[in-house]
C-alpha cells in the first residue's frame, strides 16, 4: 500500500516564470509581444501599474478577512442564491470531480453588475440584485466592494485591447455594445481556512480547473497555494508554483477565449493547495454581455484552420458551466431551517 501511495506521489513543484505587463507601458508593441508570448505558451501573466490603489487593495482584502471571519450562521444569511449571487460555503464547489473526494476547501462570495429586481435584464440567468450582509454588520463593506467592482472592470478592458492586437484584430474589437459594452462581469471573494491540501487523498483548497469565461484577474494575499499545470494532456501533469507579487495581478486566460480563438490561445490548468495558512484571493472575471454569441473571431480561422467549435450563446454557456460545478441549493435546506 506504501508503495501505492508513494507512485502517486507527485514530484515536487517549482516556481513558475510568467510574463509580466506593464499597462503604463507607453510601448504597446512591447506590450503585445509579451502578452502574446504567455497566451501561447501558458495562458498566465502578470499585469503591473494598472491604475488601482494600493489602498483600495488593502481596504477589499481587508473587507473580505471581516466578512469571512463571522459567525457560520451569520455568513449563512447572505448564502448564494439562484443567481449566484453571496455566500457560498466550504464544498459548494466540485470542479475537479475525478480527483477530488469532497468539494473545494475554500468558502467564497459572489458580486455580479448589480441589476435591479424590477429590470427586465433580471430575468436572465445569473442576472439581479447582489446579496450584500446588512451594513451594522459590516460597516462600508457594500461600498468598497462595489468600488473595486467598477475599477477591476476598467483594468479587465485594458487586457482586452491588449488581447485584441495580439489576435491580429482592432484594438477596440472587445468593446463593442454586445461584448465588453455591456459586460457580465463577477467579483469573487475566495477564503481558504487553513486546510493541508493532499492530492494524494483527494483533498484540494480548490480542483484542477480553467476557468469559464474570457478573462480572470486575480489578487493575492502574500500566501503560495496557486499552481498551473502548462500543458494539462501531459502524463504525469506537472504543476508550477505562481508567486504572489504585491499590487499585481495574475491573469489568466478562460475556456471561452480558448474557444474564441480557435484554440490559438489556450486556458490553463490551475488550482490552490492548502498549507495550513488561511490564504485569501479575489478573483474577479471579466465576461461579454448575455447577448454576445461566442463565435470563431475572424483572424482565427482560415481554409487550413476552419472553426473547431459551432456558435455558442454566451448566458447557455455560462449558465451551463455554474451548474455542473455548483452544489444544489436544496442542499442547504436544513441548514436554513
């Protein structure tokens, strides 16, 4: 049984050397270059001097260590809805079901584009009003999330023009009305609380994933815990440590950008093991608009390369995606009542 085990071992992991983007840089050629050569070889990066704060970024960290630091019973009040909007627990989330024997060790909180109830837009799926905890509870928590929301937002369209000259097309190709004009675009807090990861039995701080959507931004606390795995049909996989650098953030590519561009530009593999450390991270994914129809984009396809992929619309897509990985919300009933 030793012996077992010890072929399942995983060989140790090495610190990962990414690219990193300079969004001040008034060099956009060098810019393109850079981000062009992560895109094919990993599908991660680096983005520097994007505009926001150091403060700001203290303040969401902040925020979100006075959020996940309540009460279970208090956090539950503000449990995600059908939307997927608020709260959600240690295993509500199985997105590597193959190798994992529970859910993720992470609790997390979702804040989309806030839509109101009586909008017609609120009745798409993952569309509505955020779920925000009561403002006695966490005084000014409502107001820096919301803040960070709409600049994170601003950052997600930068990388986008960016994205946009790499794939040959105008720079301005992602802004359109039924993209980046009128995006769907989430906020997520992540809390890891200080659970050992061991793949060997099948427990992760989060499975091995890549992510939906178009692109990811992700800050981190100072914490080591996310690994990439660069080429994910390699027997065995290798996984590389991503180092946490202070104010920056980590991109990374999603499957519908993969999809997108015809597979010229890959998502990655990733997750997070646990060290015994609480670990915290705010992942926030830039998305198109509900109506954008994901579609093979013009100078990614030719008579040698036609569409590896139909058309798809972009809510079926997502909508899809949340459910498989997402725990039923009757499981929660109990627990409510």
């Amino acid at each position: 049984m030793e012996n077992q085990k010890q072929n399942r071992a995983e060989a140790p992991v090495k610190v990962s050397t990414l690219n990193c983007i300079d969004l001040s840089n008034p060099d956009i050629h060098q810019s393109v270059s850079l981000l062009k050569q992560a895109c094919l070889d990993c599908g991660f990066f680096y983005v520097v001097n994007h505009g926001i704060s150091q403060e700001l970024m203290d303040e969401v960290f902040a925020q979100s260590k006075n959020f996940f630091h309540l009460p279970l019973n208090e956090k539950m009040k503000v449990l995600r809805n059908e939307k997927h909007r608020g709260y959600t627990p240690v295993h509500d989330e199985l997105l590597d079901p193959d190798n994992q024997v529970h859910g993720d060790y992470k609790e997390g909180y979702y804040i989309g584009v806030e839509v109101p109830e009586d909008d017609p837009e609120a009745e798409k799926p993952l569309c509505g009003p955020n779920v925000w905890p009561a403002d006695g509870v966490l005084p000014g928590w409502r107001q820096t999330m919301e803040k960070f929301h709409h600049e994170a937002l601003e950052v997600g369209k930068v990388v986008a023009r960016v994205i946009a000259l790499a794939l040959d097309l105008e720079v301005d190709f992602f802004d359109k009305a039924e993209i980046l004009g009128k995006p769907f675009a989430i906020l997520r807090l992540l809390y890891y609380g200080g659970q050992i990861s061991d793949p060997s039995k099948g427990i992760y701080g989060a499975g091995a994933h890549s992510d939906f959507g178009f692109i990811t931004l992700l800050a981190t606390d100072d914490v080591m815990g996310l690994q990439i795995c660069k080429d994910k049909d390699a027997k065995p996989q290798i996984w590389e440590y991503v180092a946490p650098i202070k104010g920056a953030f980590i991109v990374n590519l999603g499957d519908m950008l993969e999809r997108w561009s015809n597979c010229i530009f890959k998502s990655t593999l990733h997750r997070v093991l646990g060290n015994g450390q609480e670990r915290y991270s705010i992942a926030y994914f830039v998305e198109p608009s509900h109506d954008c129809l994901v579609e093979c984009l013009p100078t990614c396809k030719s008579e040698k390369n036609p569409p590896k992929f139909p058309p798809i619309g972009f809510r079926t897509y997502l909508k899809q995606r949340y459910e498989d990985t997402h725990a039923k919300l009757s499981a929660y009933n109990k627990h409510l009542t």
